[in-house]
C-alpha cells in the first residue's frame, strides 16, 4: 500500500437516505402507485411524458429541504487528504454542496436536463421542467437520467477509476443494481474494499473485504478517520 493510497468511493441510495431522500424505490411506492418502468424508461417518456416530468419535478423540489450529512462531509474531508474519487449512483447533489470535487454521476443528475435529440446538449435546471421547454436543437428538453433499458455511458469511466485504487469504499449501496455493482471486478487484486451498510448484501470477492455494519453518517466518519490517522 502506498503512503498515500489511491481511494475510490461508490455511494448508493444509502447515503442519502440519512440526509431525508427517500429510495427510488420507496418514493415511487409512494407516488401514485405507478411501477417504476412507468416513470424512468424510454418507453414512459415517449407514452406520457407529463407523468414523467412531474416524478421528476417533485425529486428536484425535494432537494431543496435537504441538506448533506456528516457522511458526506467526512468524504469531502478525505479528498483534502488523498487521490480520492466519488462514483455515485444518486442523483443528488449532496456530495458537491458537501464539497467534494471529484464526483462521477453513473445515473445522472437531477438538477440537470438536456435535449431529447442531442444527449450532449446539457443544461443546469433548478426547478419545474415543462412540455415545451426546449433545447438549442429545438427538442424538448428531458431529465439528465439515464433510465431503465438506457446505456450507462460513465461507466467506462468509472471502471478506469476503480481499477486506479488501492481503496474502495462501498457506501450505502446493497450491491444488486448493474453494471455499478459489478465495478468491483475492475478492482486489481492487492486493493481492499470497505462496505459500510447497516445491511451489508453479500457478495463475492477476492479482494480483501471489510465489513462496517453501520449507518453511513455513523460508519463513514470512523473509516475516514482511521484512514486518516493511518496514512495522512
């Protein structure tokens, strides 16, 4: 291990939770019943885009009553201190208005909306998307997510980024949704993992593998501390 050892983190819904984002899963149980194909797929989009645009609204107007958490301080913090890089698979922007830098969106982001033609046409956005805003193309304008049956185009990046680390953290995510899921096989073989989850799911890995079954906002500032401690 090197003296100041490169350091990779992948956060999921976990994370947020703690900060009052309810899981993809939850908020969709909650709203209107609708089956989450029905509301973040190609094929909901083009079918009712209005019930589409209005999840998505009510996700962006969420983010203004939440605020990061001490998770997400901690991983500003570590980046002060090592090569470090967030890949997270939340749409929020809780790890920036933490401070951290270096984050990579594998699911894009919901403060942000590009053309329905031109995926390279993107653009900040704060509040309510409607029909008939459009982009520079003259299309309208979708939320930047990449949806259900959509390619993950981050994720080469992030693959290159894991197979950089000495250390990867696992954060809050049960490890079941691919391709992030699968990052850990980009790991090379001298690299150890830390999972902190009040739930950790199993898997399988070669690497060496420490286990934190806590809460991100408890479990994040003790590994980041030890960290410190150990190689700052």
């Amino acid at each position: 291990m090197k003296n100041h050892p490169v350091i990779r983190i992948l956060t999921g819904a976990g994370i947020s939770k703690e900060s009052g984002i309810p899981t993809f899963r939850e908020l969709n149980g909650l709203w209107h019943q609708y089956k989450i194909e029905e509301v973040a797929s190609p094929q909901a989009w083009k079918k009712n885009p209005q019930l589409v645009l209005d999840f998505y609204n009510l996700r962006r107007s969420m983010l203004k009553n939440v605020h990061p958490n001490e998770a997400h301080k901690a991983l500003a913090e570590l980046e002060k201190h090592f090569p470090v890089y967030i890949i997270t698979q939340n749409v929020d922007d809780l790890h920036e208005r933490a401070g951290s830098k270096n984050i990579l969106h594998l699911h894009g982001e919901l403060k942000k909306v590009r053309s329905e033609k031109n995926p390279y046409l993107i653009y900040d956005w704060e509040d309510d998307l409607h029909l008939g805003d459009l982009a520079e193309d003259g299309a309208q304008l979708r939320p930047h997510i990449v949806w259900f049956g959509e390619p993950v185009p981050a994720f080469e990046k992030a693959q290159q980024l894991v197979s950089e680390a000495d250390i990867l953290l696992i954060i809050g995510t049960s490890m079941q949704v691919y391709p992030a899921a699968g990052l850990i096989y980009s790991l090379q073989p001298q690299a150890e993992i830390f999972y902190i989850d009040p739930n950790p799911a199993p898997f399988h890995t070669s690497n060496k593998l420490h286990i934190i079954p806590e809460k991100a906002t408890i479990g994040v500032p003790q590994i980041v501390k030890n960290l410190i401690e150990k190689y700052a």
